[in-house]
C-alpha cells in the first residue's frame, strides 16, 4: 500500500537524518498556523496579516483564545489552535530532550573528539608497569 511505503520512507528518513524530525516538526507548526490563520479569518473576517498574527498567538501562548472577540466560531478555532500549541510544544520538548539524551549517551561512551597535547597513552595497563612509569 502507499500508505506503507510512505509511513517507512518518512521512518528512513527521520532515522538517517538528525534535522529530518525538527524539520519536520517545523513544517507541522507552519502548516497549522497556516490552517489556523485560515480558519480564524474565515471565522472574523479579519486580514490575513492579523489572522496569521493571532493564529501564531494561539499556539504559543495557551491563554490567548480568551480574549478572543467574534464570536464562538473564533473562540473554537483559537481553542483548537491552543491545543494544537500544546502538543506541538510537548513534541519540542520531547525531541529536544531526545537530542540531548543522545549527546549525553555519546559522551559517556567516548564517542567525542579528544584533542590533547604532550601526553602518553598506556593501553594494556597492568600493576607491572608502575615501576616504569615512576620514572
């Protein structure tokens, strides 16, 4: 099924990638402000500029649809553009942390880069080599 095919694409993507999920997530927050200034200046008639202005307002700030004037139809759409700001802040956190998580895990592990001057390196170190080490 393409729907399939497409679900794995996006898959190889996001796990090839590391700016394949915020770019993603980035499409995802401009398309809802999009549909969301759509939708609110369908509700009040209102310009385009203002409607994406207050669009983005309800995304980001979860207590801007209630000043909302224009009715119910324009309290609904800034009530489902702040839930949608939720969610997407909540999968900016979590990706967020994710990356973060990773670079933390590499670090432990001492995948990271060592630039070091005037030192020697043991490798195979035992009890037996601390008398030539003393010295």
């Amino acid at each position: 099924r393409l729907q399939d095919v497409i679900t794995y694409r996006v898959e190889q993507w996001w796990a090839a990638s590391p700016r394949a999920i915020p770019l993603t997530l980035l499409a995802t927050s401009c398309t809802a402000v999009l549909c969301g200034s759509w939708a609110f200046q369908a509700a009040t008639d209102c310009r385009w500029e203002e409607a994406i202005f207050t669009s983005w307002l309800f995304v980001a700030d979860p207590a801007a649809h209630a000043s909302v004037e224009g009715g119910t139809a324009a309290t609904m759409v800034g009530w489902v553009m702040t839930c949608l700001g939720l969610v997407i802040f909540g999968f900016i956190v979590s990706v967020t942390q994710d990356m973060m998580s990773s670079k933390v895990e590499s670090l432990r592990f001492g995948n990271s880069r060592i630039i070091e001057h005037h030192h020697t390196v043991v490798l195979g170190y035992s009890e037996a080599l601390r008398p030539l080490i003393s010295q």
